[in-house]
C-alpha cells in the first residue's frame, strides 16, 4: 500500500529537463528559504537553490529577481580517487524520499567502483524552529577497505536564471565555523552563511578555490563501518532585524545547533509541523490516491507559509526557484489565502500584511502607469517593494526570438480589486478589524479610488465602465466590460463603503485619521454611486450565459484541439494580439466561471450550470489556475465526476510534473502553490460544500463516492470547529476552546454549535447528475 505521508522515486534521471522537474518536486522550505530537491553533491549546473524570500536583485537590465544563497549543504565523496555522483555511471541503486510529516528529504545512493560498494545516506531540513536554519545528516558505508576524501562546507557557485546576484563573495573561518558572504548588486544587501559541522573522524584540511570554501576529510573506511557526521548551516540577510553582525548571528545559530545536536534539533521541528499538521491535515477515507495528492499540495503550502513578522507573501512558484522573478501575483490572494484563512489565520494575516506593506508601491505605479490615474494599482507581479517587476515585453517568440508586446502589466487591472476582496474578507471570516486598523482599511480606499480614476463614464447610458483591459482569460487583450474585472471593481466600491460604515461606527478615530492622511473623505459618494452603476455584464435572459466581454460571442468558436493543430511551435503563446486564440472563443483559464466561485452566493445554480457548460470546453487550460475553478463549480451541480478528475488534474500538477516548462521563450519551471490552494478549495468548498461569510457557516455536502468519509478542521470567526462527512450524515464538533456558540446551517438543517460539543446531523448526499458538456460525458467514462 503507498505510503500516503511521502513520496519516493527509486530513479534518477539525468537529463536537464527532468533534473530541474524532481528538484521542484522534492524540495522542502520553512518560509524563511526553499532548497531545491537536488543531492548533496549538485552544482548550479543541476540547478541546486537555496531562494530566500523577500529578497531580490537585479543584475543590467535583466529580469529583476529572488536571491539563492551560497550552498551550505554541499558535500561531495570521492572513493579511491573516483569523484561519486548520482548522475554518474557508478551507479547501482538510488532512492529519494519526501516525507510529508516533517518535510525532510532524504536520499540513498549506492555506488559501485572498482568492485567497491558504496552507500550513501543523508536527510536534510530547513529548520521549522528556527527559520535561518538548515540540518543534514551525512553517512556512508563501504563493503570493503577504501580511501575516502570528503569535500563538504559551502559552495558559492549559485545556480541563477539572471545573475549572478551576489558580488564580492569572501570566505573566512572562525574556531571550525566556515563563512561566506556576498553582497547583492542593486542595494549591496548581505547574504551571510556560516556552516559548522559536527565530524569525528578522519583528518580535515580547507581551502576555499573556485568560490567554494570547504572543509576535506580523508580518511581510510573500514569494511561495513558506518561513518556519520552532521552539518549545520545558517543563513541571514540584511532583512533579518537581529540587533548584531550577520557573522556572529550565522556563527552562534550554528553553534547552538551543533550542542543541541541533530535529533535535538530535528525533535524540535518535527513537533512544530506536528502543530501545523493538527491544524491543517484534511483526511479522506477510501481514496489513496486523493488523500495522497492532497496531502501533498498541504505540505506545499505549509513549507511556504511566511514566517511570523515577515509581512511576506507567497510567491506564483513559492520558494521553487527564480520563475516568475519570485513575484506575487493575484494568485496568492484568490487561490491560497482562503487555505490559510480556514486552517492557519496567523498566516493568513501575513499575506494581507504584505500587501499593506506594499501599498506605497501600488500607488506608485498607478502614477505612473496613466494619466489621471490615483489610488493603488497593484503590480501584476510584485516583489519587494511593491513595484510593478513585470515589463511591457514579458512573452518571446519562440520562433524569430523576438519579446512580444503584452498588457499584463498595465491591463490586469482586476489585481487591485483582488486584494482589496481579500482584505475585507479576512475581517469577515475572522472578525478580527485590527488588520484594517493597520492599513487595510487605507488599502481599500486606495483600490477604490484607482477604480474611481480608471473607469469611464458612459453618458447615454448613465453607467460607469471598465473598459481597455485584460481579464483573467489573458489570451484576449485590451477587451472592454470584462464581466470578472467589472464585478469585482463594483465590489470594490460596495467594499469601501462598507469599511468606512464599519470604522464610523466602531472606531471613528481611525477613520478619521485615514480619511485625512490620504485626503478623500470627498471622494467617498463618488464610490457609492459606483457601486449602484458600474456596469456589469448580465445573464442573457435566454441561456443563462454572460458574456465574457463585449463582443466575445461574435469571435470564432473553434475547438480547443484544432487551434493546437495550427500551432508552428510547441512553446507558441496563443495570446497577444496576433496570438492564435485572439480572433477565436478559446481561453487560456476560467475567467466567468472564475467570477462565478468567486462570488458564489450572487447567482444561482441554473446560471452556474449554464455558464460552466459553456465556458468549460472552449478553454485550453493553459494555466494551473483554471481546472479546479471549474471543479469547484461543478459540484454545485451535481457533476462529480468532472469536478474530480479536475480535482486530481490541480492537485497532481507538482506530484506528478506535467506543466508547461516553456511559454514562448520564458522558462515556467517551477512548484504550483496556487493550484495546491485550489486542491484544497475544490475538497473543502467543493465536496465538501462548505460556504462560509460573515453571517453564517453553511455545510452542504457533495462528497465524491469513491470517497467514505471526508475529514477537515475549519476555522471561523476565531473558532474552530472539525467537520466529519459521510453520504449519511455530518458532525461537526467545536472545539473546546472556542469562545461563543455558533449556529451552523447544514443541508438545510440549523444546529447549535456550543464549545467542547459535538453535533450530526443526517444527510442524503445525491450522485452526481449528467450535465450537457461533450467533454463531462469523455471524463465521466474515464472515471468509472
């Protein structure tokens, strides 16, 4: 039976491609840092990273991006002068395991050389304890006599897409501990490494050559004697506010690691993800190969949660790499802080605080990006500061090489309006208003008021429009009334109305204090006859469908494959505006059916069925984002089917590798945190029909056959209830530390929920029903 708390793979492949694919699936990270799931003795050549988050540089005038750190986990075996590697032809077995209770990566590789066998084991974590941290244990084994020279310490060769990033690095030494720094070209910021180890045997020399300050150990092996040592290394930068040099903090993180010695250490973290698993695990009965998968996308999300303080985000590849230039995007707030919102709040509040902190740069852009522009338009890919990272020519051809012209960067205009949802529904479903008291409150007035200076007033028709944009689709640029970007600036409006309600009467203080910093107490009725007259397409009486954008339903409605057909290139991008899907129906990802789950409690089911059925077979999927978008709505209705083999398809992507690794000439390597949110959305919300808002924790249950019972802890309004489901009953149990009763609606039966007391709740959970969809009716066979 699979181990459905780890992944393995008893191979190693050499190419390029697939390197980079298992160094993606295997990492592990704290928040802090990801290391990359390569072996202990790779080089930038195997794309070995160790990404710090929240720091960035930029080198010329390339693509400005995250920093990887010097290698302090490198080591490397000799055995009798034949230099060991995994991707070698001395290898005879090789095995590497992710397990998901801790994120510990181990390896085991036995080589054969000159009739000599040797195995190599190491485990290696990035401290959950303390996030500057990492640990390894190293040990091998011989069947017969033999010299071994280790090389181990720190390797300051860095595998970079647009480097490299740290100039004048410098080793030193100081009482065992070996150091490396390096400065970053842009803001000359520190990144600081100290790497000690723990190591009993042999006779150790150094040297630091080829920007590798190491340690080498030779020693005569004994037959079938295990030799161990431990290694210990720390990395700060100039972001860490520790009150004294980066060298000593590195020097003394080592140190007290190398006393507490590796079981202390690892004990330590092992019980910090043993708190993050109780809060987070969700348990499926009966279907390995969902709980697996799904499991998997947790750990995804846990290993990348920012550390407390930080007020960092999630990257759209997490910590995997330099992809996307570790920019956030809007993927962080729509797609993995409802994750963190429902299992672990304190993180979620350090996603929202990012975007606080980032404000200044949102309201630079909008100066910058029109005239007339005001307020906050969120950069489409932010790093740091907030700047807008992505530029005007973000796509190349692949075949003349040439950057194409694309408006993410001024067009996704919807990504204001994105964090501005957010903000306010973490005050929703937490109750907790402090977070609009630090800046979110100015955060959506900010958004409002850019909404307010973007869009046009149409006369003869008295309405606000949103015109000149690109929705979430992106294969249709400059489009006018886009239903998902209309909807959510009018939400915007209808938001900020309702926070300066709220502050009014709750803390009239501090509404007066923002309305006066940034001057638009003025601007507030204007926002309100927004909300009542920004336009936004409507269902057409007759299907049930809306349109996409003005003038959507006059494009020509060829089939997904055929267009893949006319394809030139196999990394060709389909949009632009002289991109193959531009003049056609076709999609790159859900973009109505993605405004419909977003605001699901506005439409009914019928207008959900009719727009997914429409929607559904005329998108190419071309984005992690999109399947379980339409998984999710499936399950309204009744299509199960569908909405889990969508399921698999988004929580799969990263287990199973098969993404896009080129669009046009940009490389798109890397993890999916976005997608491991949406396979947590599609159990939780989906199958598990859980609905929740400021009023009212509503539960009605679609769980998928194949599954027995569906298992998850959900928090809401500061409390936190475990919800059990059958296709028999429902019983949730509030936990005893909870504050107040709630009542919780399920299948249409209210229940009081008192702390410390469990309720069921008799449920009839129907199969799922046929819907109208050609490709529905191909993945329904295909899963039965």
């Amino acid at each position: 039976m699979k181990n459905l708390w780890e992944i393995s793979t008893s191979d190693h492949a050499g190419d390029k491609e697939s390197l980079m694919r298992r160094g993606n699936v295997y990492q592990i990270a704290n928040g802090y840092m990801g290391y990359r799931g390569t072996l202990d003795e790779f080089g930038p050549e195997e794309a070995v990273g160790i990404t710090l988050a929240g720091i960035f540089d930029r080198v010329g005038s390339a693509w400005r991006e995250p920093v990887n750190a010097p290698n302090g986990g490198f080591t490397r075996v000799t055995l009798d002068g034949v230099e060991l590697s995994a991707l070698g032809r001395k290898v005879k077995r090789h095995k590497q395991t992710l397990r998901f209770t801790s994120a510990l990566f181990i390896r085991e590789t036995v080589f054969v050389s000159r009739s000599k066998t040797l195995t190599l084991r190491s485990s290696r974590f990035l401290s959950a304890d303390v996030p500057n941290l990492g640990v390894i244990e190293f040990s091998f084994t011989c069947d017969k006599a033999a010299n071994v020279t280790i090389h181990t310490g720190i390797d300051g060769n860095i595998w970079d897409l647009n480097g490299p990033h740290l100039a004048c690095l410098t080793a030193d030494a100081r009482d065992g501990i070996l150091l490396m720094q390096g400065l970053t070209h842009e803001s000359e910021k520190r990144v600081q490494v100290a790497e000690a180890v723990d190591l009993r045997f042999g006779e150790e020399s150094r040297t630091f050559t080829a920007n590798r300050n190491l340690r080498i150990v030779r020693l005569r092996m004994e037959p079938r004697k295990s030799y161990t040592f431990h290694k210990y290394f720390a990395i700060f930068t100039d972001h860490d506010s520790v009150g004294k040099p980066l060298p000593q903090a590195a020097i003394e993180t080592v140190r007290q690691a190398k006393a507490l010695g590796y079981a202390a250490c690892l004990a330590k973290h092992e019980a910090a993800w043993a708190k993050k698993w109780e809060l987070c695990d969700v348990r499926i009965d009966g279907d390995h190969q969902a709980q697996h998968a799904l499991r998997y996308s947790i750990l995804q999300l846990l290993m990348v949660a920012p550390v407390n303080g930080s007020a960092n985000s999630i990257p759209a590849r997490a910590l995997s790499g330099q992809v996307y230039k570790g920019a956030i995007f809007w993927d962080t707030e729509m797609f993995m802080l409802p994750f963190f919102l429902h299992t672990y709040p304190e993180k979620a509040v350090e996603l929202m605080r990012y975007r606080i902190k980032t404000l200044d740069g949102a309201r630079r852009k909008a100066r910058s990006e029109g005239p007339g522009y005001r307020g906050a338009f969120y950069a489409w890919e932010s790093q740091d500061t907030g700047d807008e990272a992505c530029t005007y020519f973000n796509v190349g051809d692949p075949l003349t090489g040439r950057e194409l012209r694309t408006y993410f960067r001024d067009k996704q205009v919807h990504i204001s309006g994105d964090v501005a949802i957010a903000m306010w529904h973490y005050f929703k479903i937490t109750g907790d208003d402090s977070l609009l008291l630090e800046g979110g409150a100015e955060v959506i007035l900010e958004c409002a008021r850019f909404y307010y200076s973007y869009a046009y007033f149409k006369k003869e028709k008295e309405r606000y429009e949103i015109i000149d944009v690109v929705g979430p689709d992106e294969y249709h640029e400059r489009i006018n009334n886009n239903a998902f970007t209309s909807r959510v600036a009018k939400e915007t409006f209808a938001i900020a109305s309702a926070a300066v309600d709220y502050l009014e009467k709750k803390h009239p203080e501090a509404l007066r204090l923002v309305l006066d910093k940034i001057d638009i107490e003025a601007e507030l009725p204007y926002f309100r006859d927004a909300a009542k007259h920004l336009f936004v397409p409507e269902p057409d009486p007759a299907t049930g469908v809306i349109e996409q954008f003005d003038g959507y339903f006059r494009l020509n409605d060829m089939p997904v494959n055929e267009i893949k057909t006319l394809m030139l290139h196999p990394n060709e991008y389909l949009g632009t505006a002289q991109g193959l899907a531009a003049p056609t129906k076709i999609i790159k990802q859900a973009d109505v059916v993605m405004m419909l789950n977003l605001f699901k409690n506005c439409y009914s089911s019928e207008i959900k069925k009719a727009n997914w059925a429409y929607y559904e077979p005329r998108t190419e999927h071309g984005s992690s984002l999109s399947a379980c978008a339409y998984a999710m709505l499936a399950t309204e209705f009744g299509e199960l089917d569908f909405a889990y083999k969508y399921f698999l398809k988004t929580a799969k992507i990263d287990l199973e590798a098969k993404y896009k690794v080129y669009v046009g000439t940009v490389f798109m390597g890397g993890s999916h945190p976005a997608a491991n949110g949406g396979a947590w959305m599609t159990a939780i919300f989906g199958f598990g029909g859980v609905n929740a808002d400021e009023n009212q924790l509503v539960i009605n249950p679609r769980l998928y056959r194949k599954w027995k019972s569906l298992e998850f802890n959900f928090a809401y309004r500061g409390d936190v209830f475990q919800v059990r489901i059958t296709s028999a009953s429902v019983t949730i149990t509030a936990a005893p530390s909870n504050r107040r009763e709630h009542a919780v609606l399920i299948a249409g039966t209210t229940v009081q929920c008192r702390p410390g007391e469990a309720v069921t709740v008799n449920v009839s959970i129907p199969p799922g029903r046929v819907v109208s969809n050609p490709r529905c009716e191909r993945l329904r066979r295909s899963a039965v």
